[in-house]
C-alpha cells in the first residue's frame, strides 16, 4: 500500500499567508509559523526557494562530514516542547549505513539518517539580525537539526559548502509522506507481561538497550513507567526539571541533558549556570548552552532507573501528553564509572507523585 502524502500546497497563497503571519507576529517560531498555516515546517522553508532558501541536495551523510570546515556554529535540535542549543564544532564524525555520532567536546550528537530527508540554506532576518542556517527535514517535514552560523564561523568554506551542495531544480515543494511510529504496535495494559517485562528490565546491562525492550514488550515509553514498578520508575512532581536544573545551577553538579528529534539526539555534558523563567518556558541560557522547554506540555516527570555493569543509572525524564520524551537528563558520568553521588542525592530531593 503507498504511503500517504500531503495534499498540493498552493505555493504563491502560502507565501502571501506567511508574509502577512510574519508581519504581525514578527517573533513567531518558524515551527509555530508553519503551524499557523496548516503545513509542516519543511513545506514553510521549500516554498520559500529563491527568497533566501536554497535547496540542497546529494548525499546528506556526505555534507555532515564536511560540517568540521565551517569551524564555530550554533546546533539545533528540537521536538515540539523543548529546544536544545549547543555552540561548538562539528568533529569526531563517524557515519555507518544509517547510524552516526558526533563526538566533539561541545557538539555531542546521535544521528539516525534514515530520517534526514531534505536540506535547505537559509537566510533570513530575525529580531534585526541577518540569520545563516542550514536545516534538514524528515520526509514529513518535520525538522530533524539545524546548524547556524555564528560570529566565528567560517564564511567562505559555509559559502562553498552551499554551492557544492545546491540543487540543480529549485524547487519550491516536498514530497511530505506520513512517517512511521518506530514502535507502530502497542499492546493494552491489561494484555503486558509484567513480570517479563519486570525481568528482561532487571537484565539490561546498557541503557542503548532500552528501546528493544520497548518492542519486544510492544509497550510505549510511559506505558512501561507505569507498568514497571518502583524498582525501576518513580513518578515526580512535574516541577522537578525546574528544581534540578536550579539546584545544579546553585551547586555546581555537572548534568547530561538529553533532547531528541525524529533524527538526531543532542547532549549538553556539563555544568549549567543561568537558569530563568519566561511565562511557561523554562530556560537555561549560558554562553554555550541554550535549552528552551515549554513547562506547561509536561504531563508527566519519571525518575528512571536502569541497570549498568557499574550498578544504576538514575535519569529524569519528562513526557509530554502525547508520549513524547520531551527531555531526559543524567548526571554527567561516563561509561565504566559509576553514577555521581551528588546527582542521586539531588534526585532523591524530588517530590513523588502517587
């Protein structure tokens, strides 16, 4: 059976609405913008082409290996409730088949290609500053990353990476398809294993393994949460991010902060120091480290533990509604050294919800 498309999107409307969008609202989150206008992100910047977007294409992994020449620039990834803003250099790529990882002291990322289906250059003028990006889309159009220029990059080699990678047709639309659930199937809570489930948790030695578990038990995210038990999953208070993002400011406590798109995880590894309140966005906004996080989509906050060879790894992760992860965070450790004291005596500070 094919898969689903999107209607045809009348370009010279939909610039016209976006225009008149960007003229009364002139701070709008393009994400929001697209919204707005009943299209994916992706359509909003393909109907631009030719007005400050340049279409791209070739091989994608190719272009992330190029990434190192552009020297200093800002990474983006986001999901629907939370941005996460690393500035660094693109370095340590190591790319096989559909799998990649960036491994730079600043920009820390797991790839997962098979989403990284469009690729644009943008420029554009936000908030009276003239903006420089590169921004990739999945096939829904929804953005999977996005690298943005900053005062130290490279120009001329950002300037030559375009030109090798523009498209020879510029067009101005995508071929938006419904992107698959990774986990399509998903068992009623009556009909799980428990026990098993309990088990094959209790046996885990890697937390890279997390996800099979989910498929082979055919449960969601916050379905094997609930199912689980204490042993391995305490529901928090929903301000819990809050609280420990403050306390780590105040005490030094150096985190992992986790945020992921359809194709790509982003990690912030080390201290935070500037964390504030903007109406129902809670930000952390440091020289190197943006994290934008919209409190009033979490509708449920887990302290999670998973087994390790070197004992527990304790995180905290908050969902949205809908099931989404929208942010998960350790504290820093690596692999073959066990968790900070510090970070587990600052979890146990959290209030448990029944």
């Amino acid at each position: 059976m094919p898969t689903p498309s999107a209607p045809r999107i009348d370009i010279p409307a939909l610039i016209s609405d976006w225009r008149r969008l960007r003229e009364t609202e002139p701070g709008l989150r393009a994400r929001d913008a697209a919204e707005r206008l009943g299209v994916s992100e992706g359509a909003l910047v393909a109907s631009r082409v030719g007005d400050g977007v340049t279409r791209l294409e070739g091989e994608l992994p190719d272009l992330i290996r190029e990434l190192p020449c552009l020297g200093r620039v800002m990474a983006l990834t986001r999901n629907a409730y939370c941005v996460h803003e690393k500035k660094g250099s693109y370095d340590n790529i190591d790319i096989g088949g559909v799998m990649g990882i960036v491994l730079d002291e600043d920009i820390d990322l797991r790839l997962f290609l098979r989403h990284w289906r469009y690729g644009f250059a943008v420029r554009e003028m936000s908030r009276g500053r003239d903006l420089e990006s590169l921004q990739f889309f999945d096939g829904d159009g929804r953005a999977v990353h996005k690298v943005y220029a900053v005062d130290t990059t490279n120009r001329p080699a950002w300037r030559a990476l375009v030109h090798r990678y523009t498209a020879a047709v510029q067009s101005p639309l995508i071929d938006c398809v419904v992107v698959e659930d990774p986990l399509p199937s998903r068992l009623e809570d009556a009909a799980v294993d428990v026990d098993a489930l309990r088990d094959h948790w209790r046996a885990l030695r890697d937390p890279h393994d997390f996800f099979a578990l989910l498929k082979k038990h055919k449960v969601t995210r916050t379905q094997a949460l609930r199912l689980v038990g204490d042993e391995f999953a305490t529901r928090v208070d929903d301000g819990a991010m809050r609280q420990v993002l403050e306390r780590a400011a105040s005490g030094g406590e150096p985190l992992m902060i986790f945020v992921g798109s359809p194709g790509v995880v982003q990690i912030h590894t080390g201290p935070v120091h500037t964390v504030k309140m903007a109406g129902s966005w809670l930000n952390v906004l440091d020289d190197g480290f943006n994290l934008h996080l919209r409190s009033d989509a979490i509708a449920s906050s887990w302290v999670v533990r998973k087994p390790v060879p070197e004992g527990m790894v304790t995180s905290l992760e908050l969902y949205a509604e809908d099931g989404t992860q929208i942010v998960q965070t350790f504290g820093k450790r690596k692999p073959g050294i066990p968790e900070r004291d510090d970070w587990r005596a600052l979890l146990a500070t959290l209030e448990v919800r029944p």
